[in-house]
C-alpha cells in the first residue's frame, strides 16, 4: 500500500452500503471498519477513495453472502479534491473484493471507472482497471 498524493473526504461511515464493481460474486458491501486509519480518541473511522476497508457481504451470490471480506474503495459520490485543483466525483460508491490484505483483487473484471488515487496505491487493481478517471 502506497501514500496517496491527494487528500481524499473520507465520506462513507461505519455501516454504510457500497456496490462491488467486479465479478467476484459479491453485489452490495456493508462497510464494518477501516484498516491503517489514525483519527481522533472516539470518533468512529470513515473511509474514503483508496483505503482498504473490512466489509460483510449483505447481496450476491449464496457462497458469499454473510463473509467477511476485504475490499478497496475505488469510487465515492462526495467529491474530493486533486492536487491540481479539480475535484471529482463519482454517481455511484463502488469497491472492489480482494482475496487478502496485500492487494490481490478477486475479480478478473471491473466495471465501470477507477479512481486514479486507489490505482496509485493498489498497483494490483491498476492492472486489471479498463478506465482510470
């Protein structure tokens, strides 16, 4: 796992529900905690683009449903800032299922965009991402 050059919002909470973006049989993650994130005494962590996350599987297939899975955070509706200025966003919040905790995506297709800041630092998803924004 690589730093990341931009400050991400970190904009999904503990609990909240993202799309999988690759076809590892998952459908919809709920989010149970951020992993390597420093916050304040008592405040619950949120993630945000590129952090890797520890997610229960609520929708998919039956031989994934109610597995505890590791995954990456490759898209977020709240926008957030680059370097250079621009800010993006996404229409949906997507992640990708990863087989274990060193970056080693699951799925062997994605669909739909990456962001550039999770391909940085995951250089596994890099190579199997079709679009990078």
């Amino acid at each position: 796992m690589l730093a990341v050059k931009s400050k991400i919002t970190r904009a999904l909470p503990h609990g909240a529900q993202i799309d999988v973006c690759d076809n590892s049989g998952a459908k919809i993650l709920r989010l149970i905690s951020v992993k390597k994130i420093k916050t304040t005494k008592g405040r619950i962590p949120a993630g945000g683009i590129g952090d890797l996350i520890l997610a229960s599987v609520i929708k998919g297939k039956p031989e994934m449903r109610k597995k505890v899975v590791f995954a990456v955070i490759v898209r977020q509706k709240k926008e957030y800032r680059r370097p250079d200025g621009t800010r993006v966003k996404f229409e949906s919040n997507a992640a990708v299922v990863l087989k274990d905790d060193k970056g080693n995506p699951q799925g062997t297709i994605f669909k739909g965009p990456i962001a550039k800041e999770s391909c940085e630092r995951w250089p596994g998803i890099a190579k199997i991402a079709s679009i990078i924004v």
